[in-house]
C-alpha cells in the first residue's frame, strides 16, 4: 500500500531525514517509533504531501506522491484519514458536526446518509448519546474518539494515526489502542501509528519500524523488535537514551 525509498530532508543545514526506506502492506497496522526529534513528525508530513523530499519517492496506492500538485495530490488525499496529536476538533462544532464534516464538505451525500454514517462511526468509537455535545463538554480520551469517528466516516483506504494516546493515563491509553484494533478490524483499513508509547505499543501493531537519526534502523514484527540485539533499539525500549550510534 505505501512504500518509502530513500527520503531525505533538510531544513538548512539540519538533516532531518537521511534515506527512510519502509514499505507499509496493505491492510496491516504498522506503529513508527522513536524518541523526541528523531523525525517522526517529519515523515509523517511527506506520507500526507504536506512536505516534498530532496530526494527519494513514496509510492501510495501504486502512484508516487511526490511527483503530484494540485487536484492529483488531492485525488490521493481522498484515500486518507487522520487522527491528530490533539484531535484537532472545531470547538464550534458539535461532536456529531465534526464527525460528519469531511462528508459535509466534500462529497454531494445526501442529508440523510451522511446521519446515517456518522450515527455509524459515532457508534463505533462508542460515543453513542453524545453526538450533541461540544468539544469542550467532553474529556481528552472521548476527543481523541471523536476525531477517529471523523477519520472513519469516510472510509478511507488509510488512516494515519499522530500520537494517538499522548496525554492520556494508562487505562484510557489501553482503551484507545484497543479501539485502533476494533475498528482496524471492521474497515480495513492500513493503519500507520506514530508513537513512543512502549511497550503498549507493541500489542496494537502488526509490524513496528524504529526511526534513529533520520533513518529507520530495525522494522519487524513487535517480538522482533522487542528481541532485537540493535543496541540503539534495545536501549530505547527500556527508556535509555542511546548513545551516537550510525547504522
């Protein structure tokens, strides 16, 4: 579904990202970790087309965005969801308006369908009864729903998750991870999670792709990266700051 070969980007004299090569299967949840400034945000941005590389391609849906402007960057858009750090809602808006937003704006639904599948997607992420109140009226965990409720609504064939459970304590960090797989196994979707949340992590995703200076260092399945003898990926996982290390 999305293979990246050899991204590179520099901000000045900053390299932020220095060769990225991953391919992400279809239809699997694939988690991206890494500390603080490793570059995760960054490479988060070029899967999205809101940055382009100096150097290097990634091929979405067999078709290299980083050759697209205008209306074909916004054909692959279509295809994508996603959930946001802070989940990125209009406080003006109601939980079922936000929800049903994407369709609202971007599609010529008609009214009662576009109820019927964000009553859908609202009962899916288990906010039911609560489509009517705001933003503000609800806790970070029920925000953190709503916003997949509104990456969902439109189906799309990926959804990229930003720091899904950031600044939510354990039991609302588990119940959010658990929702990711519930509803990954009812769309389909091909799922890539940013995190740094270890070891939870590792029970959500099918596969998990460490990102060290710039470069992803180790990708494999999570009992091959919790086995793994790269000292820089053992060392992350049990809270170590590693050492300068270049693969």
């Amino acid at each position: 579904m999305i293979k990246v070969i050899g991204i590179e980007k520099s901000f000045d004299s900053q390299k932020v990202l220095n060769g990225v090569d991953l391919t992400i299967h279809d239809k699997e949840l694939m988690a991206v970790i890494g500390k603080s400034g490793s570059g995760k945000s960054v490479f988060l941005k070029h899967l999205l087309g809101l940055l382009k590389p100096d150097r290097g391609s990634i091929i979405i849906d067999d078709v290299d965005i980083t050759k697209l402007r205008g209306k074909g960057l916004d054909r692959i858009r279509e295809k994508l969801g996603v959930v946001f750090q802070g989940g990125a809602l209009f406080d003006s808006l109601t939980v079922y308006e936000n929800v049903a937003f994407p369709l609202v704006e971007k599609t010529r639904l008609s009214k009662g369908e576009i109820n019927d599948r964000a009553a859908q997607a609202i009962e899916d992420v288990g906010l039911w009864g609560m489509e009517k109140k705001y933003p503000a009226e609800i806790s970070g965990g029920m925000k953190k729903r709503v916003a997949l409720a509104r990456a969902l609504i439109s189906e799309p064939k990926i959804i990229f998750f930003d720091e899904p459970a950031t600044g939510l304590d354990p039991v609302i960090l588990n119940s959010i991870h658990r929702l990711i797989i519930s509803t990954h196994e009812k769309y389909g979707f091909t799922g890539i999670i940013i995190s740094h949340d270890i070891p939870e992590i590792f029970d959500v995703a099918d596969r998990v792709a460490m990102l060290y200076n710039g470069t992803i260092v180790e990708a494999g399945t999570p009992n091959e990266i919790k086995n793994s003898l790269n000292p820089v990926v053992k060392q992350f996982i049990i809270g170590i700051e590693a050492p300068s290390f270049k693969p």
